[in-house]
C-alpha cells in the first residue's frame, strides 16, 4: 500500500505545473489581436512588418512608463558591453527593453529580475570557470527564492528560463567534455522554446501553457551536473 501511494505521489509531482503568471487583461487582448492579425493575413511578409511595428511601438509606451528600470536594464548591458560579448549583450537589451510591460504594475526590476538578467549577461562579464558555475546557480536559487515571496512576474518568467539556457549552453559549450551534457542545456531551452512559440503563433492568441515542475528539475539537475563536473576536473 505504501509503494503504491508513494508511486501515485511521484506520479503526481512529475505531472504538477507551477502556478499560472498572471498577466493584465489590456496586455492579454493586446497579444491576441497582434496574434490574430498576423493568422487572419496569413503570416505573410507585410503581416510580420506590421507585427513587429506595432509590438515596437508599444514596447516604447511600455519602457516610457517605467523610465527607472529601463535605465536599469540599460547600465547593465552597458557595463556588460564594456567587458566584452557584445553580439549577445545587444541582443539581450533588446529582448529584455521591449518586454518591460511584462513587469506589471511595477516601475522598477525588483531584485530577482536584476539576478535574472545579471545571470544572463554572465557570458559577457566574465569567463568559464567554476566560480562563474556557482555563481549562476546561487543567482538561481536566490532569485527563486525572493520572486516566491514576493510574487512572481510575467517578466520572470520570459527572462528567467533565457537566462539559463543562454549561460549553461554558454558555459557547456566550453567546458563540459560528456557530449550528451555538453548538448543537453542548449537541448532543452530550444526545445521549451520552439514549443512555447509554436503553440502561441498556431493558436493565434495568448495561451497560459503549463510550465512543468518536472522539466524545472530536469534543467536544474542538468546545471548542476554540468557544474559538479567541472568543478571536479580541475
């Protein structure tokens, strides 16, 4: 009896999702007429021009509104530029100064978003090592942590699963030798990625898909594997 409640109790774990992130009505309906728009013209080329301008413009509205975390964002990936890694630096920028309406009500980053992205710009700041391992995941956990408490963001949730696949792929490419590790973080952020991107374009609308404790785990045991690993071969 007790093997068999302990297997539905695994079995329902590696099924659970974590909490959906809300996001605001007016940014909700905002995306579903963007996504519809570009289905009801058939993903043509002028249908893209006209998503990407109207997904510009009001990015501009949205960083305008939240002028002390755009400039946040922006000191960042300036220092970032400086050390170095500039092709990922600007494409960091721009990814994360046109998602600040993801932030909410907020007018600032709060500190897990300022972990999140600063774990993203690792690879522009500093190089392979150990300790650059022990600091992406200490930055893992802590913003983890804080975000728990005091609430989650949508801009969390976009930035924080970049934030890993961009390090660890990073940081595997150069240092894991196992080739199936070596592939594995860059594996899973493109596959969670493509699918997530997939689903919003074909349904044409916003869709509050799962986001699975059981894949959390996977990634986490991959990162520290891979840090673990390098750490030991040194």
């Amino acid at each position: 009896m007790t093997s068999v409640t302990s297997g539905v109790l695994d079995g329902a774990m590696v099924a659970a999702v974590r909490p959906q992130i809300a996001r605001s009505d007016e940014s909700r309906k905002f995306v579903d007429d963007l996504l519809g728009d570009l289905s009801a013209r058939r993903f043509r080329p002028g249908a893209w021009v006209l998503f990407f301008g109207r997904s510009m413009v009001r990015s501009v509205d949205q960083a305008r509104a939240r002028p002390v975390a755009a400039a946040e964002l922006t000191a960042y990936h300036l220092l970032a530029w400086r050390f170095g890694g500039r092709r990922w630096t600007l494409v960091s920028w721009l990814l994360t100064i046109t998602h600040l309406g993801l932030l909410g009500e907020s007018r600032t980053m709060g500190w897990p978003n300022r972990l999140t992205v600063l774990r993203g710009l690792l690879p522009s700041f500093a190089r392979p090592s150990p300790w650059t391992a022990v600091a992406a995941l200490a930055s893992d956990f802590t913003d983890g942590r804080l975000a728990r408490r005091a609430g989650e963001t949508a801009f969390g949730a976009f930035a924080d699963p970049i934030a890993d696949g961009v390090f660890w792929s990073w940081y595997a490419l150069r240092r894991e030798r196992n080739r199936w590790l070596r592939w594995a973080p860059l594996a899973i952020f493109a596959v969670s990625t493509a699918a997530i991107a997939g689903a919003y374009f074909v349904s044409g609308r916003a869709i509050d898909y799962p986001r699975p404790i059981a894949l959390r785990y996977v990634s986490a045991a991959t990162q520290i594997a891979i840090a673990l690993r390098s750490a030991t071969s040194t």
